[in-house]
C-alpha cells in the first residue's frame, strides 16, 4: 500500500510536467468579408498561456477576393541577448491554407507589422509561445478588398449621411413655404395661393374708413335719442323730396276736380 502511495503522486507529475511540455494546440477559422472583424489571442489584453500553439485560418467570401490583415497590437516575448530574438515567442503568417504555404510574415513584433496582403482567398496564421515569460498578445484586424471600412465607421458614416439629408429636406420645405404663406398673407383671396395652400377662414374685418362711419352714425343717433328728437330716417332722407313733390300733384288734381264738380 505504502509504495502504491508513492508511485500515484509520482505518476500524476510526470502527467503535468509531459502536459506542460507539450502546451496546447488551439485551431480558429473566420471568414473574411467587406466589413472589418477582428481576433485576438486568448485572454487578451491578459498575458497569455505558456506552451501554446494557436493556428488561424482566414478564408474570404469570394474566391477572388483579396484578405488583409492588419496587426493593431502586439506584444509577445523577445529574447535580448539571442539572435535571432524572435525564437521564443512568434506569429508567422502564410500566403494560403495551410502551414507549409509560402510565408508573409513571421517574427515577434518588435518593429510594426504592414499590412499584410494574400495572393487569394486564404490566410494562414499560427502563434506559438514557450514555457517562460508571456506577453499580453496580439490584436488583429482582417477584411477583404471588396470594402475596406470598418463597421463602426460604417455606421457614424451612415447617420452623418442621414443628419445631412433631414437637415437638407427641412431647410428646403422652410424655403418653399415661407414664401408661400407671405403670398397667403399678401393676396388672400388669389386663386394661385388658395391652390397651394387651403384658404384660411380669417374673421371679417371692416375697413378703417367703413368702421368710422358706423362709429358716427352710432354717436349722432344716440346724441338724438338723448335730446328727445327723432333720428334721422336714411329711407325717408333719400325718397323725402319724391314723396312731396307725388302729394303736390295729387293735391293739385284734387283742386282741378273739385273746380269741375262746382
């Protein structure tokens, strides 16, 4: 029992140091498009794992379309005192599918990365770290050369558009229907403005020169109310002389029979 007891814990060492020594193989695959995406290692900005191997396929949507990349942080381990420096931790990018493709870029980030640009539709990328110190990892962007934007720029690109186009419409109905509603007001009863516009049920007002007349006529027939004597008659003002002068006749007609009948 007691060498069972030895041998377990043993066992489960030798298990951990082979594991570590071995590390971990991750595999990812993304589809490229007009609009940029973006990966980044595991855990990033966070240090990343020790013993690990990450391989990255990159496949557009059109198989004649172009993939970009374009690395915008990275920070992997470098070795100060070795040449070449990038033997500890390194990206490596292939021009294809697969591993063995023709290489784009291989190193450790010590000097900005270009873009990197593939001869067709694939990218193939793999990082690989060791069992000392780790950086915080890369962060990359892919698109294709169908459209090179990025989604965030593609949508303060479209609402700019949109404040454009509304500000437009407004300030052109503002120039349409001021000068519209000063005809309205200028010539209310033409018929060119009440086509356009709906006719506009104003109350009626009286002339200045209409409304002084009332005024008086209102004031001189209070004024005879007041003395005792009769207001005028405007009937009896305009037909009083033809109503006379039909008595005067009738008058003298009745004098001329009176005259015969003695």
């Amino acid at each position: 029992m007691e060498k069972s007891i030895c041998i377990r814990p043993l066992a489960a060492i030798m298990v951990l140091q082979f594991s570590l020594a071995t590390g971990t193989t991750i595999q990812y695959s993304r589809t490229g498009t007009g609009t940029a995406d973006y990966f980044s290692s595991p855990g990033y900005p966070q240090p990343y794992a020790s013993n690990l191997t990450l391989d990255l396929v990159l496949t557009a949507t059109s198989r004649s379309a172009i993939l970009y990349m374009d690395f915008l942080d990275c920070d992997l381990e470098f070795a100060t005192a070795k040449v070449p420096y990038c033997q500890l931790d390194r990206i490596t990018v292939h021009d294809g599918p697969l591993s063995n493709s023709s290489v784009l870029y291989q190193g450790c980030c010590l000097n900005d990365v270009t873009t990197l640009q593939s001869s067709g539709p694939d990218l193939f990328l793999r990082f690989v770290s060791d069992s000392t110190v780790n950086g915080r990892g890369f962060y990359l962007k892919f698109y294709t050369n169908e459209t090179a934007t990025d989604s965030s720029e593609l949508t303060s690109e479209s609402a700019i558009i949109i404040i454009i186009v509304i500000t437009t419409v407004c300030l052109s109905c503002v120039g349409v229907l001021l000068p519209l509603l000063y005809f309205k007001h200028k010539y209310p009863n033409s018929k060119f403005s009440n086509k356009i516009l709906p006719r506009l049920h104003l109350p009626k007002t009286l002339k200045a020169s209409e409304k002084l007349e009332q005024d008086n006529l209102r004031k001189n027939t209070a004024g005879a109310t007041t003395s005792g004597t009769k207001p005028p008659d405007l009937l009896e003002s305009c037909y009083g002389q033809t109503n006379a002068g039909t008595s005067n006749s009738n008058g003298s007609v009745s004098k001329a029979s009176d005259k015969r009948l003695r």
